[in-house]
C-alpha cells in the first residue's frame, strides 16, 4: 500500500470513528426499514453470527492481551461485577418483570435476555466510552459460566419450574464457542504472530490483518446494528405489537435505571474511571444475541419470546450508542 493510499484509508477511519454515532443510528434505521419493506429479509438471520463474529475479532484484536492476565487479579472488579449482575440486576428484572407477570411468554422472554449479562459487543462500546475492556474481557469466560449456571435457577425462581425445564443449555454452549471463545483464539495467534520478528512474513501478515480488522471496525458494528433488525422485525405480527410495545418500554426503564446503579456499585468498591465505566456498560448490557438461540429453541408456545429477546437487541443497541456519549459524561 502507498503512502497516500494509506493516509486516505486512516483519514477515512477517522471520519468514521468521529461519525460513528450516526452511523450507527442510520444503520439500525436502513435495518428496520429492509425488515419491514423487503420480502423474504429474515433470510438475513444466516448472517448474524459470521458479522458478529467478525465484529467481536476486531474488538478483541484492539485489547492488549498482557493486561488480560492482571485484569483478572482485579478481585474488587471482579466482585463488584458479580453484584451488579447478579445480585442487583435480578431485583430490578423482578420489580420491572410485574408489569408481564400475567403473560408467561412475555415474562419469559424478558427474564430469559434480562438475566444473562452481556459478553460480547458490550466490549465494543465499553472500549468507544474510554472504560476498561480489557477487564471485561478478562471476565467474560467467568460471566458466561457464572449466568449458564445462575439463569436456570433464576427462570425457575421467577417463571416456574416448567419453563426452566424447557430452556435447553446446548444453543448457549454453542454461541459461546462460536462468538466468543473463535475470535478470541483467533485474535491472540493474530497478535502472537505479529510479534514474531524472526519469521517476518508471518509477522508482516498478520499486522495487515489486524490494522485491517480494527480499521472495519466501525463498518463491522454498523453491519450488525443493520443486520439483527433486517432479518428479525419482519416477523412481527399486528397481534404481537401491543406486548412488544410493553416489553420495549421496560427494556427501556431497565437501561435508564441500571446506569446510575453501576455509577452507584463502582463508587460503593471504589473503581477507578474505566473500571466504573466498565462496570456500568456491563449492568446496562445483556447477552441478548447468545441467548437468541435458546429463545429459539424453546417450545412452539413460547414462540413470542424470541421477538421479545429481538426487540431487547433493537432497544439496547440504541441505548449503547447513547450510552457510549453520555456514560463518560456521567462517570469521570
């Protein structure tokens, strides 16, 4: 690449990165607007996991991983972490949860994606506020083992133990090892290739591959914030829309509420700035994209909730690009 070729690619990224919360809202609009007007565009959802996956090796590429290993001695982090998302979130799911109480495929939909804290993008927009992404990534394995084991007890403590019964663990493994676990191991043979002077090629190969990855980064999340509405709002029905619009509004209530108490969690262990950015962006964020499938998975009377986990995806990623802009301002 020449020298001008390559100082109109940084340019260009820059732009996008300086643009990007625009970008992001246009992409989820053209996304809702392909679902709702183009037939045939749930045909999209095969491309969700590969844009995903795409996405998240590009964020994991930008994470220095030396820093990983003393992330996780980060016991006061890791602590408060564990209350947020598991002590405090479950009391504010089943205060907000009432609402659907009477409706069990509603109520089982929020619980099931209300639960589960996120693993994934949340590293991507905790990285754009300026918070620690390298503790949420050094937490991720101990988050998913954590929910894999907390959501069945909490499904059967708040929905009863039919619908726990019903929630197969196989999806959840499945998502873990292909969004998550995939682009993590590809990310670090990237970054220990890149390092490897004495075999230069290699070495020179892989840079390519990562400037590359992290200069589509921004093209990368806007595919997904377009894609998951694309291939997912065209299912919805005229009858569905009311106990929708109900659920939107409490994913909603549930993103106004969880910023000040991560503020409030970070203060109480006394976290330093991107910690406690971190931290909030972790409360705020849930893994509504891994347990889509197990929505799926769950029997054909349960067929709403997977619409209800899609419209928690629509709300939160809004709620991320705003967040990204007001969370520094709020916790500094």
């Amino acid at each position: 690449m020449t020298d001008s070729a390559g100082d109109a690619r940084e340019d260009l990224v820059a732009r996008m990165e300086r643009h990007q919360v625009l970008l992001y809202l246009a992409a989820i609009a053209v996304g809702v607007a392909v679902g709702r007007l183009v037939p045939g565009a749930g045909a999209l959802d095969v491309a969700i996991t590969p844009v995903l996956a795409l996405l998240l090796f590009a964020t994991f590429l930008a994470v220095p991983f030396a820093s990983v290993a003393a992330s996780l001695r980060d016991a006061r982090f890791l602590l408060a972490l564990a209350v947020l998302n598991f002590v405090v979130v479950p009391v504010v799911v089943l205060g907000l949860s009432r609402v659907v109480a009477g409706d069990r495929v509603l109520l089982v939909g929020v619980l099931l994606v209300l639960l589960a804290p996120c693993i994934d993008y949340v590293i991507v927009f905790t990285r754009l506020a300026g918070g620690a992404a390298e503790r949420l990534l050094a937490a991720a394995p101990l988050l998913m083992a954590a929910q894999v084991l907390a959501l069945p007890a909490y499904l059967w403590l708040l929905a009863g133990p039919d619908v726990a019964a019903a929630v197969e663990v196989g999806p959840f493994v499945e998502a873990l090892l292909v969004l998550v676990v995939a682009p993590l191991g590809a990310a670090v043979l990237v970054q220990v290739a890149a390092r490897r002077q004495h075999q230069r090629p290699t070495a020179r190969a892989a840079r390519a591959v990562g400037s590359t990855a992290l200069a589509a980064m921004v093209p990368l999340m806007m595919a997904t914030l377009a894609v998951v509405p694309a291939s997912q709002v065209g299912a919805v029905g005229a009858d569905d829309l009311g106990g929708l619009a109900t659920v939107a509004l409490l994913f909603v209530a549930f993103l106004v509420v969880m910023a000040p108490l991560g503020r409030l969690v970070a203060r109480a262990a006394r976290l330093d700035v991107p910690a406690a950015r971190a931290l909030t962006f972790s409360g705020a964020t849930r893994n509504s994209l891994v347990v889509l499938p197990l929505a799926l998975a769950l029997p054909d009377a349960y067929a709403l909730a997977a619409l209800v986990v899609v419209t928690q995806t629509l709300v939160e990623l809004v709620g991320m690009v705003l967040y990204v802009v007001l969370v520094p301002r709020l916790v500094r």
